[in-house]
C-alpha cells in the first residue's frame, strides 16, 4: 500500500534537494504540509503530485513554437 504523507526527508530525496530545500519551500506555501505533533511533518503525496504536475504544465512549451 502506498504511504498517504512523505516525510521531509523522503520529499527531498524525491525532488532531489536539500532538506532545507523542503523546509523552505513549504514555509513559502509551495509545497503544502501538515503538522504531526509538536516539530514533525508530514507531506502529502496526493498534493505533492499536483504541485509537480502543475510546475510540469507550466513549464512545458505551447505547440504554436513547436511547428
């Protein structure tokens, strides 16, 4: 079964950055988190998924440049 919530370290590995990394971007809401308890984290796959599909769109290059 697949984990609902990756830990920090878990997100970094799969985005391939720091854990500092991580921590920045969900202070600045870009990748959403949910507290567990007092100072752990958890991220939730489903929603990291979405944010990165949405980067992924947002990057990708109109067809009209593409001809």
């Amino acid at each position: 079964m697949e984990k609902l919530l990756l830990s920090v370290d878990e997100t970094a590995e799969t985005l391939n950055l720091s854990r500092n990394s991580v921590y920045e971007l969900i202070r600045q809401g870009r990748i959403p988190a949910v507290r567990l308890g007092k100072r752990k984290l958890g991220i939730p796959r489903k929603e990291l998924e979405r944010v990165l599909e949405a980067k992924q769109a947002e990057q990708q290059i109109p067809n009209e440049y593409m001809e």
